[in-house]
C-alpha cells in the first residue's frame, strides 16, 4: 500500500525516468476489478492523455501525481501498483491501466484489493487528495513538535496511538503500515490510549515519527512494497507480515498480532506496555 515513503520514493523515480516522455496508447482495462475506482469513464482516458508529455512527478500522502502537459493530470492512490517497463519487457496479461511511451516502455496500472487510477485536468474531486496537498509532511522541516502538538491536542483524549495517527488521514499518508514501526520505536502500544501519555512520551513519539518516516523514504520505502521498477523497498520493517515470526529484536519476546480497528497491529508486549 502507498504511505508516505512510498509515494515520495516512487515520485522521486517517475522523475527521473518518465519526465519528458510522450504518451502515446491508453489501454483500458484487461481485467476489470470491481474495487479500481477512475475519474468518469475510463475509456475516455486515451482522449485526454494522448500526445501530451509527462513535465513533472510529485509525491504526497498516499498519492502520486504524474503532472502533464496542459494541466492535467493522472493519479494513482494507496492501493494501486504502478510499474515501468522497457520496451524489451513483455506487456502483462492482466491490468486495470496500461500507459505507453513514444519510446516503447510504458506503465502498468494493477489494482490488488482497491484502489485509484484517476486522470483529469485542473483539480481532482477527492478531499483525501485536497487534503494531502495541503498539508505538511512529517518528512519536511516545518512538520516541527509545534504542528505534532496541534494534531495531538485537537483530538479527543480516548484515542488509541492507531486511532490517532492512522485514521482521518490527520497525518496523509501515515497508515497502518508505517504505524507498526513509528510505535515501536517509541515503545508505545498501539492501543495506548492519549489520555495516558505522557510529555516525555509524545515526545519521544514525535522524534520517532520523523526518524522511522525519514529512514524508510532515504532507504526507498518498506520491503513490504515495490517501487516504481517492481523492487521491493531497502528499509527492513521491524513489525510487519514479513517478521511476524521473529522475536523483538530488543528484548527476544514473541511478536504478537493482533486485529485492531479493521486491520492488524503487531507488538511487543514487553517493550509496548498497554499501560
């Protein structure tokens, strides 16, 4: 799934390989998938798209822009994959969009569980994406403890740690998935609730938020997801699907997994004390 270093690492990688390209073919969709949401009819997208060059890419939230020429734009969010390919590389049977270049490579657009693949002109019609634009990232220099404190603060004090930061896209692009990491860092149960943190505490899960964001986008995202290219990320999570059967690196207890608020938490119950 897109969450911040995902989509700040892919971005960074359109830029380099696809500014400047001509698209030149709109595929729609081989596989229809019931959950890949567009912007109006999606066989109009070759219309709007063809001709035009690709000017510039921009990461934010859960969202990757590729900017065109005319003002307009194609988007995809957290849930869809999005990969380049030469023009040497077979073309994939099955995919929910396929972009190609006046070089021969081209993007493919695959939609896992649900997802955006959105193209228009002007402004997109999604307050997620408003919102996202708007605000600042934990990765900038302006998202200080004044801003973290402002989010902590305008929330109601029975929120849980997950609550807090990965719902209501009160921080875009902060999921469930760069979650795990960012609390164990700041040895904070993810069902912790607000009201008993302490200063010493947001703080030190203000200094973890920045650090394990920073890290995971410097190493190309997780390796629980691929980039631009089909690899999968340099940064080795510490709680996810892939070490679920490791011990705590810190301590040696068994990782615990748990559903919570509609999908899964792990932790440490001994360095991630409830209370």
């Amino acid at each position: 799934m897109i969450e911040i270093p995902e989509s700040k690492t892919i971005s960074i990688q359109a830029g380099d390989a696809l500014i400047g390209k001509r698209i030149v073919e709109i595929c729609p969709a081989t596989s229809p998938h019931k959950f890949a949401f567009y912007h109006g009819d999606p066989s109009a997208y070759g219309k709007l798209l063809n001709g035009r060059s690709i000017i510039s890419a921009r990461g934010h939230g859960m969202f990757v822009d590729l900017c065109c020429e005319g003002d307009v734009f194609i988007t995809i969010g957290d849930g869809t994959n999005v990969r380049y390919c030469s023009s040497a590389e077979p073309v994939p049977e099955k995919y929910q969009l396929l972009m190609g270049f006046d070089d021969g490579s081209f993007l493919v657009f695959t939609v896992a569980m649900y997802g955006g693949i959105w193209a228009y002109k002007g402004d997109l019609d999604n307050k997620y994406h408003h919102g996202s634009l708007n605000s600042i990232s934990p990765l900038d220099n302006n998202f200080d403890e004044n801003y973290f404190d402002g989010i902590f603060k305008n929330t109601h004090k029975d929120l849980s740690m997950k609550a807090l930061l990965a719902t209501e896209q009160r921080i875009p692009g902060l999921g469930n998935g760069v979650l795990q990491d960012i609390l164990f860092n700041a040895k904070l149960h993810p069902k912790r609730k607000k009201s008993g943190i302490t200063d010493a505490q947001k703080a030190g899960l203000f200094s973890s938020l920045k650090l394990t964001l920073n890290r995971m986008t410097d190493l190309g995202g997780r390796d629980t997801e691929k980039d631009l290219f089909g690899h999968s990320g340099g940064y080795k999570t510490i709680l996810s699907k892939n070490t679920i059967l490791n011990p705590c690196p810190v301590c040696g207890n068994s990782i615990i997994k748990e559903a919570y608020m509609g999908g899964a938490v792990y932790f440490c119950p001994v360095c991630q004390t409830l209370y």
